[in-house]
C-alpha cells in the first residue's frame, strides 16, 4: 500500500482511535474518523495479546491484504485503524475478509457495487 494510504504516526492512531466512532466483531475492532481528504488512509494495529511477532505479522499481512482488495469500494474521505484481536491468530484469510467487509458495511464505508442490484436497492432503502 502507498504511503500515502496509510496511517504511520503515534499521533495519527491515537486522534482516530480517540475522537473517531468505533465498530467490532470477533477478530476486529473498526475506528473510523472523517479526514477531509479525496482520499481514505488506513491503519493497522495488533498487540502483543495476539501473539508473538511472526503471528502479529501474519496478522497484519491479511488485515492489508483484506482491505487492498478492496480499497477501490470503500468510501474515500476516511481514517480508518484495524485493531486485530486474539482470535485473528487462528483466522484464515476469508475470515478476515468476511470480518473487514462486515465491519466496512456495519460503518457504512463501503461503496455501492453498481452491477449488484441487491446492494443498490439496499442503498435506495437507506436513503429513505
């Protein structure tokens, strides 16, 4: 992922996961925070709770490889920060995409498919 993507500083973590809106499953926290930029920067976090460093950074490897499959579909204009938690390390990587795509769609943050009529007439209901 291009640095410009990305979420780098302390500082950067700290501000989402402080002032942004928070959303969780069984391997994932989602902090989102608007960014007033034409484009989305994203964050990844796992702790020490998860494992030791090789498993932390499988961990991380599929958390980016989840949401660089699908960064075209998220909406631009975001900071978002994956916080990894303890179950990940025995997560296969279509669990950790089900689990990003179902956070992504909890916060909102996902583009509407325009070939898929389930999610357009999903969008239209919302809007109502």
């Amino acid at each position: 992922m291009k640095k410009v993507y990305r979420l780098r500083k302390n500082e950067q973590f700290h501000t989402v996961r402080s002032k942004g809106r928070s959303w969780a499953n069984r391997w994932l926290v989602l902090c989102a925070l608007p960014n007033d930029l034409p484009y989305s920067r994203f964050g990844f976090t796992v702790s020490r709770r998860v494992g030791s460093a090789v498993v932390r950074n499988r961990a991380r490897r599929l958390l980016r490889e989840a949401v660089r499959l699908r960064r075209e579909t998220i909406a631009p204009g975001w900071d978002l920060v994956f916080v990894a938690r303890a179950p990940m390390k025995e997560a296969a990587f279509h669990e950790v995409d089900r689990a990003v795509e179902q956070l992504l769609r909890r916060a909102r943050l996902l583009l509407p498919d325009p070939d898929d009529e389930e999610s357009q007439e999903r969008v239209k209901k919302d809007e109502e």
